[in-house]
C-alpha cells in the first residue's frame, strides 16, 4: 500500500490512538492538511491521512487501514503528498482498492500516472451547456423521466428494492452504444456484490471498457470517504487526458455520506440534524460538483442513494437530491407487487423531460401517463370502498389503462434471467412510447393485463384467447385484490 509520493524526512511520533483517530507531535515540520502519513510496520504498514492541526507541534489524522498494532510512542513519516490514484488506460479491465493496489489476482499495474485525489471542479467557463439525452433501453426510465447526457442521476430506495440490480442492468445495456469509458465504484457495499458484478461484466465482454475501484464495508471510514475521489481522479482523466466520455456508476452515494458521519464523529466534531456531520453540504457538493460535462468530454454519473427507513425528508437524502438532474425513486410497494423495476413513476423526475429537449410528443405522452396514473392512485381508496361497479364508466376505463400502463412498464432484466427465467429485453425509445400511446388511445382493452406484464416492445403482446375475449376486460376481483 506504498503511495507514489516523495517522503522527505520529516519523522513524528504518535501520542494518541483513539479508533480510527491518531494524534501525532511533530517538531520540525506541521504537515499540511490532507497529507499523507504511513506508521506501523514493513508487515502491517498503517497509512494516516491529516484531518487537523491541533497546535503549533499536533496533527490529528483518521486512518484508512486498519489501527490493530499501533501504540504510544511509535514513528510517523511524513510522505509529503495527498493520496493518490493511479490514472492511465492500464486502469481498464482491472479491480482497484483506494490505494490503487490491484485487487483482482492480475499482477500490479504498469504503466499508470499518480495524481492527487484532492482536485477542484472545472471552472464554469469550461463546463458543456448542451442538453442531451441519454438512452438506458429501460422502458419506465427513458419515457418518464429521462437521464441527461453529462448529468448526475440518483436511484432512491431503501433496502432490498433493486437498486444495485437497476444499476448493473444500465451497465449491460449502456455498453452497447457507449463508446466511452465506465467506471464502478463501490462505496461501503458487500464484498459479494463487487465479486458478481466483476464476473458478470467479464461474462458480458465489457471488461475491457471498464474500471472497478471498491472500498467495501469492512473497511475503515477513511478508505470508504475516500475512494469516490479516487474514482473521480480516475474518471476526469479519461474526459480531460483521452478526451472520452465517461460513465460514473456510484453505489451507494449514501455510504460516502455515512463516512464521512463516521470521520466527523471520530474528529470529535459537534453533530447537526439526525447525527449528521456539520459538513454534510459542502462534502457533498466537494464530490459532486466534479461530476461536469466540458469541453472535452463528459462524465455521466448514475448513483444509487440508500435512503434511512425510506424517509425522503431525511438530510442525505435532500441533500443528494439537490445535485441531481434525474431521480428515479424505487417503491417498495410496487416491488410487493411484482411490478419490476420497481420505480414510482409519480415520485420519480427529470429535468430533461421538457417539450425543448425531448419534443412535444415525448412530453405530451409522459404527461398523459402520470395524469392517469395519478387519477387511479386517487381512485384506489374509493375502490377498496365501495368497489369498482360504483365507479363511473369513465373512470373504470382510467383504471384499465392505469393498470395496463403499470404492466407494461414492466421489463425483465438480462442481469436477473437466472432468478427469473425470463430473457432480457432491450426496448428502444420509440418502442416504447409507441406501446404507451396505443395503450392510452385503448388499443389493448380487450387484452387481459397479464399479456402486457413483463414483456419488451409492445407487439410481443399475445392476443387474448376467446375465453377471456369474452369475459370482463377488468375483472372487479382482480382490482380488489391488488388494491386491498
């Protein structure tokens, strides 16, 4: 775990241990803030990054390795650098740790440069005005609430409703018209996850594209604060050196925020709302606003947010929120239901849906869709009530073609075909918006809503049989069951 920077000999002890907390007197020389320190042994070296100048003679650093063996008393060195990242096309097709230390059993790195982790955000005037689409072949995704090419999109939900299965999907389908660069990190997440997704991409032929830096959950808070900058210095290598553009896949943007609470706490620093640090904003936006489209490339992030007992309101959560040009927000109901992915199309945004950027009939069909989504939502109570027969034949028909919309906004996954059985589908936009049209202008009434559940474009919807030709367009049992 040896940084790449000159040590000068600038020696301290340590006179505190205290966790992840190390307090360290030096006599010559004050290391500046964010240098990096390394103590411990040759067997077991321990590298501290400086978070404080106590006084004229104390720092006081957080560790990103493990602190076991470390005791009063022991030297410091001075490495007279930040951490650094390694940066160069020898980064594709290989797992990295913080440190830029090979985790995949393939041999050290060749031929890569160290830069500092540390780096400003492009200034304004190199930052790309332009707005444009970026396709993911996601159904719900691209008709609803469209990401931006360039832009930061956060998935939202609380735990187990798919948001690690959503973001490997956009992986395996970006790929194909993505003639970029894609960078993983992972963030505080399972060890496990890191494996699979590194053998499915490699199953999939999309390694060599590709770059995955992990700071898993088992590590200290300081490895886990840190290793989004790491992937950050990486990625605006590829946009500002290779002038390519790049995408960010971060999971799980929450866990750098959970961190950095763990650092705060640590440094001993008074906590806001909830626990949070008191920095929450500006490390946050310290992180994010790095993610920029400019002149020479972009860097389009897609971020999956954890969101604490599924509360909205919740400070890491807002405050994410206020980066983002899209948010798809995961409904733990409508994964009750089977309804995959499990997106709420009504809580759900982009700023790129607009008449300007995506055209009138884009905008005008998404808007007819959350407008009678919205309708059967306010209608749901009335019928768990009183009954669908009580409802008028207008609004029956709005029920009908709320729950053919939900069934068709359904899509079976290349990355769960083993779990489901079911084959991947990749749905191009005007597919999709087809298929939502002539649901809406009632092409499908007569069509029972399971012929439209889990299917890609719309014409793999089977014809009903005479049986249910004849019977009920909508059942009133199946409306009472799902809505009770």
């Amino acid at each position: 775990m040896e940084n790449k920077a000159t040590k000068p000999a600038n020696a301290g002890v340590i006179v505190a241990v205290r966790g992840s907390v190390v307090d360290m007197r030096f006599d010559k020389q004050l290391p500046a803030i964010y240098t990096l320190l390394r103590t411990g042994t040759a067997a077991q070296p321990v590298l501290l990054e400086v978070l404080a100048q106590r006084d004229a003679q104390h720092v006081r650093g957080i560790a990103l390795t493990p602190t076991q063996g470390l005791a009063r008393g022991m030297a410091v060195l001075d490495t007279g650098g930040p951490l650094q990242a390694p940066v160069g096309k020898a980064l594709l097709s290989r797992m990295l740790d913080v440190f830029g230390n090979a985790i995949d059993r393939q041999g050290d790195l060749a031929a890569v440069q160290w830069r500092s982790v540390h780096n400003a955000p492009p200034p304004l005037a190199r930052r790309s005005t332009q707005a444009e689409i970026f396709v993911t072949g996601i159904k719900v995704i691209d008709v609803l609430m469209p990401l931006e090419r360039g832009g930061k999109a956060g998935l939202f939900g609380g735990a187990g409703v798919g948001k690690t299965v959503l973001l490997t999907e956009m992986i395996h389908n970006m790929i194909g018209h993505q003639e970029g660069v894609s960078i993983f990190c992972g963030i505080g997440e399972r060890c496990r996850e890191g494996e699979e997704l590194y053998r499915d991409m490699q199953a999939a032929g999309v390694l060599p594209n590709m770059a995955m830096i992990f700071g898993q959950m088992n590590e200290p808070p300081g490895a886990r604060f840190r290793v989004g900058h790491a992937a950050l210095t990486m990625a605006e290598y590829f946009r500002d050196d290779e002038h390519r553009d790049v995408l960010l896949l971060i999971d799980n943007i929450f866990r750098f925020i959970q961190a950095g609470m763990e650092v705060s706490g640590l440094m001993g620093q008074m906590p806001s709302r909830l626990g949070y640090q008191p920095t929450l904003s500006t490390e946050l936006a310290g992180l994010e606003e790095r993610i920029a489209n400019t002149d020479t490339g972009a860097i389009t992030s897609i971020q999956a947010v954890y969101v604490p007992a599924d509360d909205f309101t919740d400070p890491a959560a807002v405050h994410t929120f206020a980066h983002l040009s899209a948010s798809i927000v995961l409904s733990r109901k409508r994964a009750g239901e089977g309804l995959f992915p499990a997106i709420d199309p009504l809580q759900s945004s982009s700023k790129m849906a607009t008449p300007g950027i995506v055209g009138e009939r884009h905008y005008r069909l998404a808007q007819d869709i959350r407008r009678t989504l919205a309708q059967y939502e306010e209608l749901k109570d009335i019928i768990a009530m009183l009954g669908l027969e009580q409802l008028s034949p207008e609004d029956r028909n709005v029920v009908a073609r709320a729950r053919r919309l939900e069934r068709f906004l359904t899509q079976p996954f290349f990355t769960t075909e083993q779990f489901t059985g079911l084959q991947g589908k990749l749905v191009s936009l005007e597919e999709a918006l087809d298929g939502c049209e002539r649901i809406l202008h009632d092409e499908f009434k007569d069509y029972p809503e399971s012929a439209l559940y889990m299917i890609g474009a719309i014409g793999e919807a089977k014809p009903p049989t005479p049986a249910q030709a004849a019977a009920t367009p909508t059942p009133v049992s199946t409306v009472h069951a799902d809505v009770a």
